[in-house]
C-alpha cells in the first residue's frame, strides 16, 4: 500500500477507529445494547455515543489549531477524556 503514503499517526488513527468498531460489535453480541438517556438531550446506544464521540474529537482538534499553535497532544487528551464521559455517561 505505498500509493497511499500512509504516515504512523494516521494508521494509528485509522486502526484506533477499526479497533474501537470491533469491540463494540463483539459488545453488541455479547450484551445487546439497550437506549439508555444520559447527560445527552436524547436517548443513544452505544454505537450512537461512539459516533458523537469520534464527530466531537474531529471538532476539539479543529478547534484547537484554529486557536492555538501548539501541538495537537493537548487536543487528543481532551477528546480522550471527553470520549469517555461521554461512552459512560452520555
């Protein structure tokens, strides 16, 4: 595959979202999900927080190199952190 010049962060990113649908789907299968109403103005699976998660991690990095000029650690630390609260108590 090197027509696609594929960089380490980028197939870290993309084997971490690969990662991530693969435990959810072995999830779904063991434990079906059911809609659960957290902090969210609307009732979501876990497949629907996951999503929101991965659309809000875009949006924090976007974000942070509109405003900042530092590195984008601090940026993927709060989508991290954000992903989480929002997979637990979304």
């Amino acid at each position: 595959m090197s027509w696609m010049a594929w960089t380490t962060p980028t197939a870290i990113f993309f084997g971490s979202i690969a990662t991530g649908l693969v435990i959810l789907t072995v999830w779904e299968l063991l434990r079906p999900t059911v809609r659960e109403s957290g902090f969210l103005p609307f009732a979501t699976t876990r497949g629907d927080r996951f999503f929101i998660s991965l659309l809000s991690a875009a949006f924090i990095h976007l974000l942070w190199l509109g405003l900042l000029t530092d590195g984008l650690v601090v940026a993927s630390a709060l989508s991290a952190v954000w992903a989480a609260l929002l997979m637990r108590w979304g």
